[in-house]
C-alpha cells in the first residue's frame, strides 16, 4: 500500500509541476511579447489591468498546457524511469517541444500569425517561456525524479543492521 501512495502522490506532484511551469510561462509570454506593457501599469484603472492580467495569463497558460500536455507528459515519464534530474535536459527539450509543438507552424507560415510579429521573434519567445516553465517544473518536482521507484528507494534507505545469532 505504501508504494501505491508513494506513486499517487509522486503524480500529484507532477501534475502540479506541469501546471505551475504553465503558469509562469504563460506569465512570462504575456510580458515578452508585449500583450501587457509597463506602460499600462500608470495608464489604465487598476481593477481593468488586474482583470486584463489575471484572464491573459491564466489564457496562455490554459493554452500552453492543452499544446504541451501529451509530449510533455511523455517527457516527464521518460525523466522518470531514467532519474534524470539535471536542469539542462529539462530546459533542452521543453526547449525542443515547444519549437515542435508552436515554433515550426509559425516558421513553415502555417501557423496562426499576426502579421505584425516576426515569426522566428515569436517561436524564440515561446522556447524562451517553455525553458522558464521547464525551471519552474524542475523546481517543484524534476529536481527528484525516480525517487519514488523501488529500485532507487532501496538505494537510500539503509540496510537494517544484522541480528544477532543465538547460540544453540
């Protein structure tokens, strides 16, 4: 049973990685590619920029989480079963997924874009805001991957001193 709980709540923190690494890059795409600017901050009523940052950043983190959700779920595993926790390869290939998952639509020109924007500008801010997700994860749960896996438990756990033999 204890194993069982140790994976569910290995999960939950996972889960909770994947969607604070969301938030803060959805936080910082809504500053790097000026959907907010610090202009607006002495410019527009309190209460229409709280609103404004609250519905941009909680919609570009919703929709960075529903983009990456499979190939970094597939990620996350294989970080997993291989006890990889080292920052740079989570920044390498959350790096790697969003150029694949957002970058390369907006290269090829099938993508979605504004006109306005240099495509290359915006696939360098989406990786830019994936590696800072990919930190944010990395903190709260890559730093201890495949801890919870017999194989490495048995690993830190010391051995049990050996018992005594009694005479017969």
């Amino acid at each position: 049973m204890g194993d069982i709980l140790r994976m569910l709540a290995r999960m939950f923190v996972i889960m909770f990685g994947f969607f604070a690494g969301c938030v803060a890059a959805g936080t910082a795409y809504v500053f790097m590619a000026r959907l907010v600017v610090p202009a607006d901050f002495g410019r527009i009523d309190e209460l229409e920029l709280t609103v404004t940052l609250a519905v941009g950043i909680l919609g570009v983190s919703a929709l960075f989480a529903r983009a990456m959700l499979l190939p970094a779920l597939a990620a996350i595993a294989i970080f997993e079963f291989l006890h990889l926790r080292d920052w740079l390869s989570h920044a390498l290939v959350s790096g790697l997924l969003a150029l694949s998952v957002a970058g390369l639509p907006m290269l090829s020109g099938t993508g979605a874009t504004d006109g306005m924007r240099d495509p290359a500008w915006m696939a360098a801010i989406v990786v830019a805001c994936a590696v800072i997700g990919a930190t944010f994860y990395w903190l709260i749960s890559g730093r201890r991957a495949g801890r919870w896996l017999p194989s490495e438990r048995s690993k830190t756990e010391p051995a049990p001193p050996p018992r005594a033999q009694s005479p017969e």
